[in-house]
C-alpha cells in the first residue's frame, strides 16, 4: 500500500514578487508583415467594423437626446 506525504517543508518553495523578478525577452512584431484571410472571414471583419459603427451613431444619437439637443418625435 502506497504511503500519503502529509508534511509540508517550508524550504521547498520560493516566491519572487513579479516587480522583484527578472524581465521576461518580448516578442518582436519586425518583419511579420500582413495576416492572410480567408474572403470569408474579410467578409465577418467588415460586417463587425459597419455593425460597431452603427451602434456608435446610436450610441451618440442617444446621450444626445438624453441631453436635450436633439428633439425626438415621441
């Protein structure tokens, strides 16, 4: 039968505050030039780019009128 280790020895671990810590080697984006996309999903990124700026002119049309710039017909 397999014993269970129940103890717990201190000196086993050592935390390094990540400030304290040597820096880590970024990545570099020299040189990777343009991503290649499928028509299809060229397709999805506009149609996301129209429908976010829809909702940006709903958006402004809105605090607007919350305002009291703009006279909504109600």
């Amino acid at each position: 039968m397999a014993t269970m280790q129940t103890s717990f020895d201190p000196q086993c671990f050592r935390v390094i505050h990540p400030l304290s810590d040597a820096p880590e080697e970024k990545c570099s984006t020299e040189g990777l030039g343009r991503i290649a996309m499928t028509p299809a999903v060229r397709l999805s990124l506009k149609v996301l780019r129209g429908y976010l700026m829809v909702m940006s002119v709903l958006l402004v049309y809105h605090v607007l009128d919350l305002a009291g710039v703009v006279h909504s017909m109600r």
